[in-house]
C-alpha cells in the first residue's frame, strides 16, 4: 500500500499514519521509498500492534514512522510517496499489506 | 528487613502515597515477594479462574475473552492506568494471601525499557529478573521464574493448548537494539503539551514497539500468529512483563503530567468509564486519588525518608454483636401505617433459606404457618451458596478497601446492609385497638428450601430494631 507525506510529517520528522481500526494483523510495518524498494532497504519503521484472532477491539490505530532526519527535504519531501510493507518471517522478507488509512498527518 | 511491601504498609499507616519503584531498583528481598505475588495469583487462578485476586480475572479483561480495552484509543492513559491500579491491588491480596499477613503493601514496579546494562539485562534487552526462565531461590535450588512466563486463559480454553503450550513465550530479538530509540522517543512525547497528541505518540510509538518487539518473531508460535503474546492484543496481558511495561507507560504520563500541570485532559477522557467502573476524572490525580506516585530513587532512600516506626498495628474494634431471640423491642405503639423488622449488618448467607416472624409466640415452628399463631411477615434470603474461590475469597475479612484500595467492595461485606421485613399487617392485628404495647417481642423462625427449621445461628446479625411509619 502506498501514502503520501504530508507538509506535518516532514516539519515534525515523523509520519503519523492512521487507520480506522486496529488491524488483526501484527508487526513491524515498514516504509519504502520507490528507489530504496528496489534496494530492499526500508528508510524507516512502525510497529503494529494488532488484535489478534478472536479480538472484537475496534479502536482507531496510527502506524508511528519516525522519519531518517537526512532524508528530510532530500529524497522526502511533501507529496513524496512512500510504500509501506509488512515483516515477514524470514529477515529482510517484506509483505503486502493493505490498511484502511483514514488520515496521514 | 524493610521490603517495598512492608514500607509501604507503613506509608499507608502514615497517611502517605505508596511508591512504585524502578524494577531496577528492587533488592533480593522485594524481587522475591514480586515473584511470590505472581506465583500466587497463578495458583488462585488454578483454584478458582473466577476469583479476582488470581491472574487470570485480570489478564483475561484486556483482549481474552472479556475484551473489555481497545474500543477507543481516546482512553488508552486512563483504561490502563484503572487496569494496572486494580492488578497491583490483586497482586497485593495475593501475596498477603500466600503469606498470611495482611500488613503488606506490594506495588507494581515498572520496568524502563529506555535503559539497558550488561549486568542486570539478558543480552536480548529484557531485565534478567523477567527474562530468566529460572533462578536460584534462598536455599540455592533452581527454581521456575514466574516473571518469565504466566499460564495463558486464552492459550488453554480460547486455543485449546495444554502442557508446556498453555504458557506464555516471547521472541524479543529485536528489542535491544530498539532501547536507544526508544528513549529519545520517551523525550519527544513529553516536549507536547497536547494531551491527544501525546497519548497517541506514545501509545502508538513506544508502547507499540514494546509490545511487538517483545512479541518478537517466532514462526514456530503455537498462537495463531507468528510471535509471542506480546506482539496482539488478544493475548499480551498474559505476559507477566505486560504489566510491568503499562507500569511505566503509566510512569511517562506521569512524568508529563508534572511537566505540564496546566494541561487541559479533554472533557471526553473526565467522562468516559474505564476498567473496572472508574470514572476518567477520577483517575488523573494518581498521587491524591489513587494514593501512589514513582520514583526513581532507591528503596533504601525511600526507608530513609519514612523513618522506621515501632508503633503497633492498628486493631479494630468490633462492635458487640446484641443478637436476640427472642427479639424484644420494648414498647411499641400503634397507629403506624407500616413497620418494618430491620437487621443491622447481616451477613449475606451462604444458603437459601425463610425467615419467618411471629408476633409474641414463643412457641412458634416450621408448622406453625403464615394464617395464625403471630404470624407477621417472612422473608427470602437468596444464599450466595459455596465458594468457588480459592482459600479466602468469601471471607471480606481479607479484603479490606480504604482510600489506598478502590476496587469495588466485596459482595459479602456487610458494614452497610439493611435487610427489612415488612411485618405490618401482623404487628397491627396483634396490637388491634390498643394505643401501645409494652415489652413486644417477636420470634424468628428459620426455615431452609425443604421446609424444614434450621438453627437461629444461619441467621448471623448484629442488631434488629423496628421501624414505623406514620401518615404524613
């Protein structure tokens, strides 16, 4: 899944990603720009702190990106687009994710 | 030896605020009564999983099956700070449970996952004292670490796990590395005034990253889900070290709340019920409301602050039971539109049974019936039949709650119960035309679900007195 950096993330050095309930799924949620993908070398990380099977919790939950302060106004600027992928089991295994994101500040 | 538990039974004594100290800071003594404290809320629950001072009670309200946290992320500071409050609480009864001694005080310690030292840390980052599975205990015997792992509801009746598999786990590879960043998060949560903005920063930041990192990477989980139990909500209050981590997740916000006194908390928060019943507003003062603060200074220091106090233990007085058969209630006079026999704190039976009242009839029995012979009124009492707790639950002798213990009162305290019996169409028949009646007594007959009279002593009281109601 893809987001944009907003003018909030890149003042503060970090992306605020919200999502309109806590996903059942869990990790370390990582983010990619379009050419640091292709390296496999994520420029950043938040951890999802998912439900689990079975949980009926419906809260609203944000993925924390603290954002690499070298990469500020260079490779990340506002409108900048970021793909966000999900640990796998095995080191350095990226997954898909899709996340119904209701906001990113 | 002055352990946490025994100093802050005299801080409680003293009027002051208990303390929650550094886990780091916690000498042999206080680290042992913390893992006895664990261990007994385990074996409660063993006894009884319904028991509110075993492990299980608690744990289970958070994700498994009670499901009771995470419904809105606008209440994550106050639920949790409710949530730990009653968990030290149970963890106290049962360490004074296991020891038999009421005069102790055990708090939650928290555990700073902003710092790490080789001495005191397994090289993953956890504290030794909960990573170890086992350790030496006083007679040099190797011993199950009940900080390491608890048994998990969720894992046994939600997952249908036995044996070895009923028991928590964590792969928290990832954790030390995260230590460093983790403290200059800590520092950029307190810097915002903003109470919205700093929950959901550290809520979602550090709080988060803890939860999943020491969850950690397992593939080979018997959970639904590649990692230990920290890592989903459903099963992460399993995990001994949970509480310790929401000690001090509850720490920072203490910590920003004396940087920032001035701070608005948001109307929603004051008004929203947490765990447990409480009231938001009543949990943002914890030092006043809730009777604890932190600190970060050693024990020794605390000891030092307090003083030592040969002053003995405070006894209470109980009052002298008047319990009477036959019950007199000396002159009563008529023209009252209702009466009522009224029994000062009753204790709530354990079995079912009728009381029934005559008036002036001493030889009043099971036979004697409700047309005639005094007959005034009865009433029904519903038992709260045999304990399905451990050792102690029905005895609210062993739960005692004061200022420095707000969870709900025990269901059989009886200090403020008033049973009535509505006794009168019988107390008017009997005094008929008459302006009053000197020395009126009235006769109690017990009488259990077979009908069958049982012994007076099934009702247990300690005073009856009438009540009369005139017109207006």
């Amino acid at each position: 899944m893809k987001v944009r950096l907003s003018k909030k993330a890149i003042e503060d050095g970090v992306l605020r990603v919200w999502v309109d309930r806590i996903p059942e799924q869990g990790g370390i949620v990582y983010a990619f720009t379009e050419e640091s993908l292709k390296l496999n070398k994520p420029i950043g990380f938040a951890s999802l702190y998912g439900r689990g099977p079975g949980s009926s919790a419906k809260q609203r939950s944000m993925l924390y990106f603290i954002l690499e302060p070298d990469l500020l106004n260079k490779e990340l600027q506002v409108d900048s687009e970021l793909i966000l992928k999900l640990s796998g089991s095995e080191e350095g295994e990226y997954l898909d994710i899709e996340l119904n994101v209701i906001e990113v500040e | 030896m002055t352990t946490i538990a025994k100093l802050n039974f005299l801080r409680k004594r003293a009027g002051l605020p208990l303390i929650r100290f550094d886990l780091m800071r916690l000498r042999d003594e206080d680290i042992q009564d913390l893992r006895e404290a664990y261990f007994a809320m385990y074996e409660i629950s063993d006894l009884a999983p319904g028991d509110r001072r075993g492990y299980f009670a608690h744990a289970r309200g958070h994700g498994y099956d009670l499901d009771l946290c995470h419904d809105d992320n606008r209440l994550f500071l106050t639920w949790h700070r409710s949530y730990i409050y009653s968990f030290e609480k149970a963890l106290n009864s049962a360490l004074q449970w296991a020891r038999n001694d009421t005069e102790l005080e055990l708090t939650l310690p928290y555990w700073d996952w902003t710092q790490y030292a080789a001495a005191t840390h397994a090289p993953n980052g956890i504290p030794r004292v909960l990573n170890d599975e086992v350790y030496d205990d006083v007679n040099g015997l190797e011993t199950f670490n009940p900080l390491s792992s608890a048994p998990s509801l969720y894992r046994r009746v939600g997952l249908g796990l036995s044996g070895d598999d009923e028991w928590t786990t964590r792969a928290p590879a990832r954790l030390r590395s995260e230590i460093p960043q983790l403290e200059n998060e800590v520092a950029r949560y307190l810097s915002n005034p903003n109470f919205y903005a700093f929950q959901s920063d550290l809520d979602f930041g550090a709080h988060g990253m803890v939860h999943v990192v020491v969850g950690g990477s397992d593939p080979n989980s018997r959970l639904p889900f590649p990692s230990g139990d920290m890592s989903r909500l459903v099963s992460a209050a399993f995990d001994p070290l949970f509480w310790l981590h929401h000690c001090m997740c509850d720490k920072v916000w203490a910590d920003w709340q004396a940087l920032w006194p001035n701070s608005n908390v948001p109307q929603h928060v004051l008004d929203s019920v947490v765990y447990d019943g409480r009231l938001g507003r009543d949990l943002i003062d914890n030092e006043h409301t809730l009777r604890y603060i932190y600190s970060e200074d050693s024990v020794e220091a605390a000891i030092g602050a307090i003083g030592t106090s040969a002053a003995p233990p405070l006894v209470s007085i109980s009052a002298a039971a008047s319990k009477t058969t036959p019950i007199d209630l000396g002159t009563v006079e008529g023209g009252f539109v209702r009466a009522e026999l009224e029994f000062h704190k009753l204790r709530p039976p354990k079995e079912s049974f009728e009381v029934r009242v005559y008036v002036d009839n001493p030889n009043c029995t099971a036979s004697t019936g409700y047309k005639s012979g005094g007959y005034a009124g009865r009433a029904v009492f519903f038992g709260h039949g045999p304990c399905h707790g451990a050792p102690g639950h029905c005895n609210p002798e062993l739960a005692h709650r004061d200022r420095y213990d707000l969870r709900s009162k025990h269901p059989l305290r009886y200090d403020h119960t008033r049973y009535r019996i509505d006794i009168t169409r019988g107390l008017r028949k009997f005094i008929g035309r008459k302006k009053s009646v000197d020395n009126l007594c009235v006769y109690l007959v017990i009488v259990d679900e077979s009908g069958k009279q049982v012994a007076q002593d099934a009702l247990i009281y300690d005073q009856c007195s009438l009540r009369t109601y005139a017109h207006a």
